[in-house]
C-alpha cells in the first residue's frame, strides 16, 4: 500500500505540474509490482492459496478462484500496458496524461 500510496501521491503531482513525468519512479513501481506483487503474492496465491481452496472443494470456474485469477491476469496486462505507454512517452508520441491514467487503473485494481 505504501508504494502505490507514493504512486498516487506522485500522480497528482505530475497532473498539476508543467513539469515532465519522472519515467524512472514509474519504471521503479513497476519492477516491484513484477517482482514482490506478482511473482511473490499472486504466485503464493496461484501456487499455494488458491489450489488449496479447490482440494477443499471451491470450484474454480464461477466463483471467487476465478475472479481472483481474471484480476492477477488483468494487473500483468496493466504493467505491459504501462511499460509500453512509458516508450511511446519517451518517444513524444502520446502525452503524460495517457501513462499516469494507466498508473491509476493499476493503483484502483490492486486496492
């Protein structure tokens, strides 16, 4: 929470500032969302959690396994999205707002 807390801090910022995006802040956000929130929690979850709930017998399709697994996938292809958005923002062809606008959607997904 702290890291998408000074993301959101960082976003408002930049909204309201003439001031370039700090491209180097986001790539940093990003690496940790790869690395602790993906790797780590949701592989814990995929790996551990989440078969352990269908032993018990939660069925996968329908239900929260299923939800949980679309919002995992939906977080990986947020950062990809965000990764790709920051090129072309390096390369001038689309403005800061497009970035910090998927930086939000990755902030309201993962709370």
């Amino acid at each position: 929470m702290r890291i998408l807390n000074a993301l959101e801090e960082r976003i408002n910022f930049w909204k309201n500032s003439p001031r370039a995006i700090e491209v180097s802040f986001i790539v940093r956000v990003l690496e940790f969302s790869s690395v602790y929130v993906d790797r780590y929690h949701h592989g814990k979850e995929e790996g551990c959690l989440l078969p352990c709930f269908e032993t018990r017998g939660m069925r996968r399709a329908g239900g929260p396994i299923e939800v949980i697994l679309r919002e995992h996938e939906a977080g990986r292809a947020l950062i990809r999205q965000i990764e790709s958005t920051i090129r072309e923002y390096e390369e001038g062809r689309v403005d800061a707002h497009k970035v910090l606008e998927l930086c939000r959607e990755y902030i309201e997904l993962l709370r």
